[in-house]
C-alpha cells in the first residue's frame, strides 16, 4: 500500500541521506535564482519610476521590507512538508473567507474599495493571500474525489468556493483580483481529470458573464436613451438587476425548455439534466455578470470604455494606455537606459511603479531588456508545471498547477494591459511591481512549490 515517507527517511541507494543534505539536494534552485532575479529587476525598476517623485528610498525601502517578510515564509514554508495542507484543508477554507469578510468591517478605504488591513508602515491585501489558500482549498478537496469527479454533483463544492471569495471580494469592491480565480479552478478541474463537457460548460459560464460586462460598456458607446423604449434599451436595462433582467431570465428558461420539447419529440436521447444545467448556467452567468456590472466603480467603467476607444478620452481614463504603450515603443531595440526613461521620469506615465511598471522597464532597457524579464518569467511557468509534473501525489500535482495557472494570468494580463490590447484592472506585474501584499503571496506560492519539489521522492508505493 502506498504510504508517504517523513524527510528523515528517505533513502537513496541504501544510504539515509539528512534532512539539510536532502534539503539541498533536491530544491528547485533554477526557481530559485529565477524568482531572485526577477525581484531584483522588481527593485531596479520601482527605484527608476519612482526617482523623480523624490519617495524612491521609501518605496523601495517598503517593498525590501515586504521581499523580507516573504522571504521568510518562503524558506518556512519550503522546509515544512506541504500535504499538512491537505488535512487541513477546512481551517484554510474558513481563514480565507474569514480574512476577506474581516476586511469588509475593519479594512481602510483606498481608491473607492475596502480592500486594506492598515498595519502601521506596511498595509495588507488579503485577496491577494486568499487566492493562494483559495487554490490550496481546491486542490484538496480534488485530490479527495480522484474516483467521482465525473458526476456534477461533485463540482458543487469546488464552484461554491470559488463563487465565496468572488461575491466577498466583489463586496469591497475590488474586480480586477477577483479575475484570478476562474482561470485557475478551471485548471485544476482539467488536470483533475473533470469530464470536458463540464469544462466546457464552466468555460460558457465565464464567457457569458464576461459578455454581459462587456456589451453592456459597449452599448454605453452607443447614442442611445435606456428610457426610449427600444430592443438595445431593453437589451441594456437587462444587465441591470430590475424587471428587463426578469424578463430575459424567464425568457431564455422558456428557450431552453421549449429547445428541449422539440428534441424529445424529434426521438433525440438528450437527458432532460443537461436542458437543466445549461438553464441554470445561463441564470448563474448572466446574474454573475450583472453582478460585476453593478460593483464596478465610475472609473473601472471609463477603463472598460478606453479600452474600444482609446482616444474617447485621451486625458483622463485613455491616458494611461496612451502613454503606456508610447513609453513601450520609445524603447527600440536597447531601450534610453536606466533611470533615464523620458516618460516615467518626466511623469507622462501614471501608476508607472504598480501597473504599468512594465512599460516603464520597455522604455528604459529597451527590447533586449524586456525579452530577458520575459524569460525569466518563462523559466518561472516552466519550473511551476515541471513541479506538478514530477510531483509524487496528486495534491502537490494540482497545487503547482493552480499557481503556474495564476502567474501566468497575471503576468498575460499585465503584459496584454500595458500594450492596449486588454483592459486597465490594476493587477500587479507579480515579483516586479510594487506592492507588498503581491510580493509576500507570489512569495508564499514559490515556498509552497519548492515544498512539493523538495519531497517529490518521499512517495512510494
């Protein structure tokens, strides 16, 4: 029977290796030095876009502070063996959510969301820990069906946990950290072995209610009164939670059901649950994206409005991606140098040390310089899907790809954001931007990951 060693007794070639030579022996150290080398580009970079505001120490000083308190977790968290997660997957279940309904009554306002724990110098973001416990939580409670992931039934617990730390941090309001989540319980749920059909099905969820969001910016485009009575206005008063949007529900229940009457009388076996699950998946996402159309803030609408049109307002909300994408192409081939980029340094290029600190790094080190943080964030994927792949239980498995899945979200979106070609949502460019909430949960992830490494030999059947 399978059963799983302690550090202090593994053996290889019949000689009982220490726990510190085992240590060394089999950590990560390619993950290591990657994820020491893009925090040091981290450092550069927030000095140089920070220089002449004249807070450069203090920044740069915060986010040292932050990479130590990280730092620190990674190293406890690589020597401790990572399947204590496993059992303990409820106490992590309910300190997340207890974390992100504790913000909700004592966190600080900044920037129009409740989104802060004020600790004196430093302030914290729990939605940026919640997405690690969230992806610890999920990869437990998969692990654990390994033999009944294909009834639907089974996936309940996985959407209902991901749909609490959406709606709680909705609540703050915070939508772009709430991003993260879909991309990463779909990745579990794939490498879990979840029927493709429920993937899909998941995925079409998704894809509506990032449909109803975005139609409904788009149609705020359009010359039109949501009073005058005609099918837009309709169509655009649905996305608001009123009368249109009991009307659409009923509607397409209607279509579905009347869908299914046909095929039954056409002698199609199509079973009556699969008309039931696609009625409530157009319920849960068409709802889910009225529930992102109503927590967004004022300016996270003109950010989706820029985003068609740019140029609709170059001064305000477009800005930002204006200047960005011109700091991108000013860099050429070996970029201006650094701490010599004219836009970051004249201060053409808004939120240049957190969102766009991207951008800032085109303008100075040019493509060259670009393409080596781009490696090494390859290097980074790379190293967190080789780890799942080598990993000696499932859980270690499904853990390493749920957080290759969010570095490679954030980093896509971050990338995509600072060239114009995706929407302004404020998450942060992770190892490099500033922020000290970000850094110590990337931080805490790479421990997590160099944990199941490390052990990859202590399972043996």
């Amino acid at each position: 029977m399978a059963k799983f060693l302690s550090p202090y007794q593994f053996m290889e070639s019949g000689k009982k290796l220490s726990a510190r030579a085992r240590f060394f022996k089999y950590l990560d150290w390619k993950l290591f030095l990657d994820v020491f080398l893009l925090c040091a580009f981290g450092f550069l970079m927030i000095a140089s876009a920070t220089l002449q505001k004249g807070g450069a120490e203090l920044l740069v000083g915060k986010q040292l502070a932050a990479f130590v308190i990280g730092f620190g977790f990674l190293v406890f968290l690589a020597l401790i063996n990572y399947q204590i997660f496993d059992s303990q997957w409820k106490i992590i279940l309910g300190t997340s959510l207890s974390l992100l309904l504790l913000v909700l009554v004592i966190g600080q306002v900044s920037r129009g969301s409740k989104s802060w724990f004020n600790l004196g110098v430093l302030s914290f973001q729990p939605a940026e820990l919640s997405k690690v416990l969230c992806t610890l939580v999920l990869a437990s409670w998969c692990s654990k069906k390994e033999r009944s992931l294909e009834n639907i039934r089974d996936l309940g617990v996985p959407l209902l946990i991901i749909f609490a730390h959406v709606f709680l941090i909705l609540l703050q309001p915070d939508f772009g950290s709430t991003l993260v989540y879909f991309p990463v319980l779909i990745s579990i749920l794939f490498v879990a072995g979840v029927p493709l059909i429920y993937l899909y099905a998941l995925l079409f969820l998704g894809a509506l209610a990032a449909g109803v969001v975005l139609t409904h910016t788009f149609i705020s485009l359009s010359p039109f009164s949501p009073s005058d009575g005609s099918a837009v206005a309709f169509f655009y008063n649905s996305m608001n939670f009123g009368k249109e949007f009991i009307w659409v529900q009923c509607g397409a229940g209607l279509f579905i059901w009347f869908l299914a009457y046909i095929f039954r009388g056409l002698k199609l076996k199509i079973p009556l649950l699969y008309f039931l699950v696609a009625h409530i998946l157009f319920m849960v996402a068409w709802s889910t994206g009225t529930l992102f159309v109503q927590a967004m803030k004022p300016y996270q609408e003109r950010r989706l409005l820029v985003f068609f049109n740019p140029d609709l307002d170059p001064m305000g909300a477009g800005y930002h991606v204006i200047q960005s994408v011109i700091a991108l192409g000013s860099g050429k081939i070996f970029g201006k140098g650094l701490f010599s980029g004219t836009q970051g340094r004249l201060g053409f290029l808004p939120e240049q040390h957190t969102d766009f600190i991207y951008s800032v790094l085109g303008e100075e080190l040019g493509f060259l310089g670009s393409a080596c943080v781009l490696l090494l964030y390859g290097i980074l994927i790379w190293r967190c899907f080789a780890i799942a792949m080598d990993s000696r239980d499932r859980f270690g498995s499904l853990v390493a790809v749920g957080i290759g899945m969010s570095f490679s979200f954030y980093i896509l979106l971050n990338l995509a954001m600072s060239m114009g070609i995706a929407p302004v949502t404020g998450l942060p460019l992770p190892f490099i931007s500033y922020g000290g909430s970000s850094l110590i949960s990337s931080l805490i992830s790479v421990g997590i990951l160099l944990s199941i490494c490390v052990r990859r030999f202590t399972y043996t059947g």
